[in-house]
C-alpha cells in the first residue's frame, strides 16, 4: 500500500528534503521514501523505517551507467512526475519559509531576553551580542542553552557593557565545545581546559594537556 502524501512530506521535512544517499534536493532531483528494512524483509511504515531518497537512488540507479539503467519511463509516468515535482517544490519552498521564521523568531526571543535581563530597552550595539553569532548559537545550541549563556554572563556583569557580551560569547563557546567534547582536564593545575577544533581533531590516544601559563609556571 503507497504511503499517504502526508506522511511522505512529514518525511521529507524531517530530513530537510534532502536523499539520504546522495544529499541532493529538489529541483535537481524528485524525492521518494524508503523503507530502511524492506517491507518484503518485515520492515513496516514507522517513521524510524522511512527515509528520504531521490528517484534514482531509490532504484539502484545512481551508480550504474547509462547502458545499465531501466528503459525510458512511459508518458503516464512521466507526467506524474511532473506533477509530483511540482509538488515537492512548493513543499520545500513552504518548509524553507518556516524554518526562516521560525530561526527569526527564536533570535527574536533571545534578543529581547537580553534586554529584558538588564531591564533596557535600548542599549548600545558594543553592549549586545553580536547578532550573527548570537543567530549561529542559537542554532546550536538552542534558544535555552544561550538564555541560560545570558543569564551567566548577567549574573557576573550586572550592568550592560561590552565586556558582558563578550563573556556571554565565551559561556556560548564554552557549551559549543561540551556540546563537541573538546573538554579536557589540565594535567598540571587539573582545571577545565578547552581544546580547539584543530587540536581536537589531532589528538591521539593518551594525549595529555596543559594550560600554555600553566606549563610556563612548570618550567615546561
């Protein structure tokens, strides 16, 4: 039995239109689901056994070469097909507005949170986060997590300045590198250390770390 379209876009929205397989979105390519465990293996219509895939992955055609692939669909389908991308065009526009609005309005909840927090209702730009990380953070990190940043950062500076939004931009970056666990132990002073990206990205089984002041003060 075919899928109802609801189900199908429900589908495609959680897995931001895109094939599972090959990444690829509309217009460039018309999207499918799949059963993860096939229907013939027992696989049934949960959301957990559906995934998104494009037409032609779908058939095991996207590795093939031309002379391998089924033969040219008739007029009937082909029609369909049209239609149907049609359909998921105006399905992944609509998704895209909605994702959009909603982005806008959890930047707009954390932006007034801000002010709220040192009950201002103007501020100088110098004494505010700065709005593409703060829309990076909350993206994220998610709209709780950065109010929880802010209230950090009130907590220490009770006053807006630019020194308050600097420290919110470190607690944020703080819980981006929890998030990622870039958090390490100094091997001298025991203290929370934070690698970055690239030493993350490089360390080997046993590495041990140090704060640079702290291996200064060893003599290391």
């Amino acid at each position: 039995m075919a899928l109802r379209p609801s189900i199908r876009f429900d589908v495609f929205k959680r897995d931001g239109f895109s094939c599972a397989y090959c990444g690829r979105k509309p217009p460039a390519v018309i999207l499918e689901v799949d059963h993860v465990i096939p229907v013939a293996d027992g696989g049934g219509d949960e959301y957990e056994n559906l995934v998104t895939s494009c037409w032609d992955c779908n058939r095991g055609k996207g590795a093939k070469q031309l002379d391998e692939r089924a033969p040219t669909i008739n007029v009937e389908e082909q029609t369909e097909l049209i239609w149907e991308r049609e359909r998921q065009l105006r399905a992944f526009h609509e998704a895209k507005r909605e994702q959009a609005e909603r982005r806008e309005s959890q930047f707009g909840e954390v932006w007034d949170y801000w002010f709220d927090l040192y009950e201002a209702t103007e501020m100088s730009q110098y004494h505010t986060p700065w709005k593409n990380s703060l829309r990076s953070y909350v993206e994220q990190l998610g709209v709780q997590e950065v109010k929880e940043a802010m209230e950090i950062a009130h907590d220490r500076f009770r006053w807006p300045s630019s020194k308050a939004a600097r420290y919110f931009a470190g607690v944020c970056k703080n819980k981006l590198a929890e998030q990622e666990g870039r958090v390490r132990e100094c091997s001298i002073c025991h203290e929370r250390l934070v690698l970055t990206r690239e030493q993350a990205a490089e360390e080997t089984p046993g590495s041990t770390w140090y704060h640079t002041a702290c291996g200064e003060g060893d003599g290391g």
